[in-house]
C-alpha cells in the first residue's frame, strides 16, 4: 500500500481560502495520507491576543511555559480541529491527533546546551501501529506537532521533524513518500524564477549542485534530511508548493 506523509506549515490553516484549495488538493489526492501540520502564525497571533510575549533565539522559538500553552491551544486545537473540518467537508474522513494522543509521538525534553529552548522535545519514537490501524480502517491521521515525554510534560515539537520520524515509522509497513511544502515549487536553480525548477535529485546530482553552489543555505539541511528519511526506508522525498502535492522536486536515492 502507498501512503504519503504530507507536511503543511501553518501559514496554510490560518487563511480560510488557503486551506479550503489545500483540502481540495488533498481529497483529490486518490491515495492514503497522513497529514502533519505546524501552527507558529496562528500561536504568535493567539499570544498577542493574550498579551503573552514570543520569545525566539535565531529565528527559533523557545517554549516557556505560558508559550507551551499558547502552542497546545493553537497547534492541537484551533490548527488541528480546522484542518479536520475543511478535510470531512470533503468527504475526507479525518481524525485530528496530537502526538500525545494514543501515544503517537513519544519525545524528550531537549538537554539545555547553550540555551534553554523551554519545554521543545525531540522525536524519540513513533506508534506506527496507531496510524496503522487508522490509516487500514479508511481513517486519515491529522498530527499536530504537540508530542510528550516519559514523565508526562506536553512538549512543543518541530513538525518537519515530527513528519520525517512518522515517514520512517510507517516505512516499515508502506510503500511511504515525505512530503515537504514550501512557498516556491519545489527546488530551484533559481530562488526567484519557478521555471527553474529541479524535477528529480539524486545523490550524484545533488553533489554537483552543492559543488557549483546551485543549491546553498537553508536548501542543504533540507535535502541532507531527505536523504537521511531515505536511509531510514522512505522511498522518496518530494519538496512542492501545497498546490502542486504530485509535482515539485523528487529527491531519491
């Protein structure tokens, strides 16, 4: 069985028009999904609301614990259940999930180093088996990036990373593609012309990219952890606009 793991940043849900064009996507994908979504926009927003101030470290946020609650509100509830009724508006028969939730994403507390990043976790294990039984059942898994931690703590987590940990999960059991959104259509000889999109990278190719300094910066960690989720059993990576789910650049082995 085929299955692709989507993952949409939450710039996506926060405009009603934006999500309802996703979700059209998406119910005319033909295929099983499972779907991982972050929240950031609509978290700052709802902590202005509240008066509560965004704390963030070199573009990254820390997560104290009044910023924990924003995150826990927004990401597993406004995000989550947002998503689930655009997509059952479709007759897409979803089930909005937080990584808490039948213990889908069991992470740790991230060790304080240079800086305290608050209560962020890192993935430690995904129940492939819960998004199994859904995903057998005709069900489509919704995750949120709200995972937790032996002793309990809710913990904000990465949703590029959740999406990544849950593809090599499911791995084992499907023929599995991670799919990454960005704003641009996938990987680009150009930043700033979509017709100089890459369609598919190999290692062989991507090696000569780097070396002529065709793909640089924020592109390379990307690709590196593609490689990395294709190492792990995931056949392909594929990085597209959320427009363009079956498009974009492939990366494959």
């Amino acid at each position: 069985m085929k299955i692709k793991v989507i993952k949409i940043g939450g710039k996506l849900i926060e405009n009603n028009d934006v999500l309802a064009s996703l979700c059209d996507h998406l119910a005319s994908l033909g295929e099983a999904f499972v779907l991982v979504h972050g929240g950031g926009v609509m978290g700052s927003h709802l902590a202005q609301k509240l008066g509560i101030e965004v704390k963030m470290h070199e573009g990254r946020r820390i997560t104290d614990a009044a910023t924990l609650e924003i995150a826990v509100m927004a990401y597993a509830g406004l995000a989550n259940k947002r998503v689930v009724a655009a997509l059952q508006a479709r007759g897409v028969n979803a089930c909005g999930l937080s990584g808490c939730d039948m213990a889908v994403v069991k992470s740790h507390r991230r060790p304080v180093k240079d800086i305290d990043w608050g209560f962020v976790g890192d993935v430690d294990e995904v129940n492939a088996d819960v998004l199994a039984l859904l995903l057998d059942n005709g069900a489509i898994p919704v995750v949120s990036p709200i995972t937790f931690s032996p002793a309990g703590d809710l913990l904000n987590t990465n949703a590029d990373s959740v999406a990544s940990a849950v593809a090599k999960g499911l791995a084992q059991k499907y023929d599995v593609e991670l799919v990454f959104t960005l704003d641009k259509a996938g990987v680009l000889l150009d930043v700033d012309d979509d017709e100089s999109l890459i369609p598919t990278i190999t290692p062989s190719l991507y090696a000569q990219l780097k070396a002529e300094e065709k793909i640089h910066s924020g592109m390379i960690p990307k690709i590196d952890n593609a490689y990395q989720t294709i190492e792990a059993g995931v056949s392909s990576v594929r990085i597209t606009s959320p427009s363009n789910l079956m498009g974009g650049t492939v990366v494959v082995k």
